[in-house]
C-alpha cells in the first residue's frame, strides 16, 4: 500500500512537471508572437517567470545541499586532523615529562646537581670592540659582581661568539672565536653524524678570507657532509656540552681519505654584537 502511494506521489510529481514544462513553452511562444495582445504577452511572461522558479528551484535546492555536504566534509577532515596533532602534543608533552624525571632520577642516583649539559644565563650588552682589534676582543658591562668569572662562554643569538678571559667587578673582557691569537684556548667540539656517531675535534683558528671557523684536530673516514651542526662537546673547562659552534661548509682530506680540516659557518654573526649571554655551567657533584 505505502509503495503504491509513493508511486502515485511520483505519477503526479511528474505530471505537474511536464504540465509546467509545457506552459513555460507555450507562453514563450505567446510571448513572443508580435500578434498577441499586450495583457496575453504579459500572462505570458509571468508565466514563464513562473515556471522557470519552478524548474531551477529543485537544482538549486541540490547544489546548495551538496555544498552543505562538501562543508561539512571539510570540518570533519579538519576536526580530524586537529584531533591528531592535539593526541601529538599530548604525547609529547607526556614524553618530555617522563624524560625530565628520568634526568632527575639519574642525577640523584650519580649524586650529581647538574649535567653536561646543565647552564645558567647571564645577559650582558658590548661596551667597546675597538677598530684595531676588533676580530680579537670585545669588552662587555657585566662582571665578577653578576656572576661572570673567567673561561665561561659567550653567546650571542644561537651561537658561541668567544670565552671570558679577563674579568673585573663591572665588566670583562671576550675573546672572539675569530682571534688570531695562537694561544688562545680552544674550544673542543663534536659533529654528530646521520648515522649516530660522533667525531670530536678542536676550534683551532678562523679563516678571515672565508669568513669561517676550522675546526682541526681530527682523522676520521666518518662520512662529515656540509649543513651538520657542530656543537661543543662539553670536554672539560667552564664549557657544557651541545652549545651550537656553526654547520659545516667544507671537508678537506688528506692522502688517505681521512678529513683533517672541516671549515665552519659561525652560528653567531661575529661582525655585529651589541647583546651577548655569558654561560654559566652549574655541573657540580656532592
């Protein structure tokens, strides 16, 4: 019974279609038949108006439902991913709490109060770099009375710029990792390779010309590829470990193949200082 009233529905669906399709038709023939009386052509095209909201109402009806649908589609694939990168920042979040207890746990276990790499800040602005010696030495307004005291690094935005060597009560004295000084104190330095090793090595001079550190002291067969970040390794001194040096440019080697001098792009721009940040290493043990 319900099929055949829905069928019926369809029947007269229809029927009212066809009767408008052939209204709008005969109208427009009315309509434009120069013959036709005034009042006739105007029934004719409120006719035609008529029928033409008649048949573009159920299209209309469609796209607008479809459009609908696409939207809600795109909310659902955007909701979605919003989902995954919360569930992300979740786990994250989760794994570098876990880590940190870890470290603390460590720490108490090797009765230690720091790491390697383990540092405290100390902010600082450049007071004087004279012409005459710009390349070697910086002087800065912070000094023993904040905190500074002599060995401790110097940083300026991301990277190491150079090491206190002189300290009074209100201000000290930097020298550059572009020094040419042959007796300066080096930093020691590590690469970590794409496969996880490391190659440890030594700041060993600037090359003016180029515009770039040296690093020396090493033979590896390691694979060293230009863009690797070289950090300090964290070896002794007031130094921690994984302050970012430069990325490697180039790789020279030897007769034998083993690399022997990679050149250095600075992390730190050492022509422009105005702002600096001592680093103090807290390592200590009970």
């Amino acid at each position: 019974m319900n099929k055949f009233f829905s069928n019926k529905k369809l029947i007269v669906v229809m029927i009212a279609l066809l009767l408008s399709l052939g209204l709008v038709s005969y109208s427009v023939a009315v309509r434009d038949n120069r013959n036709t009386p005034p009042a006739i052509q105007q029934i004719g095209n409120d006719v035609v108006g008529i029928g033409a909201r008649i048949v573009t109402a159920p299209a209309q009806w469609l796209k607008g439902s479809l459009d609908d649908l696409d939207d809600l589609i795109n909310t659902y694939s955007e909701n979605k991913q919003l989902k995954a990168q919360i569930e992300d920042l979740a786990q994250s979040k989760v794994q570098a709490q876990t880590l940190k207890r870890e470290n603390q746990a460590l720490k108490k276990q090797l009765k230690l109060d720091g790491t390697l790499t383990d540092y405290s800040q100390i902010n600082a602005s450049v007071m004087l770099r004279s012409p005459d010696d710009w390349r070697n030495i910086v002087v800065i307004n912070k000094g023993s009375g904040a905190g500074v005291s002599k060995n401790m690094p110097v940083m300026s935005g991301s990277g190491v710029v150079g090491r206190i060597v002189e300290v009074n009560k209100t201000n000290a004295k930097v020298e550059m990792l572009s020094t040419d000084n042959k007796a300066a104190d080096h930093f020691a330095a590590q690469i970590t390779t794409a496969n996880g090793d490391t190659i440890n090595g030594v700041i060993t001079g600037y090359s003016q010309k180029r515009g770039e550190l040296i690093l020396g002291q090493l033979n590896t067969d390691k694979n060293i590829k230009k863009g690797q970040k070289v950090v300090t390794s964290g070896l002794g001194g007031a130094t921690p470990k994984g302050l970012l040096l430069g990325t490697v440019e180039s790789v020279n080697k030897d007769d034998y193949g083993l690399a022997n001098t990679v050149y250095l792009k600075p992390a730190a721009n050492l022509d422009d200082l105005s702002v600096v940040t001592v680093i103090a290493r807290t390592i200590a043990s009970h």
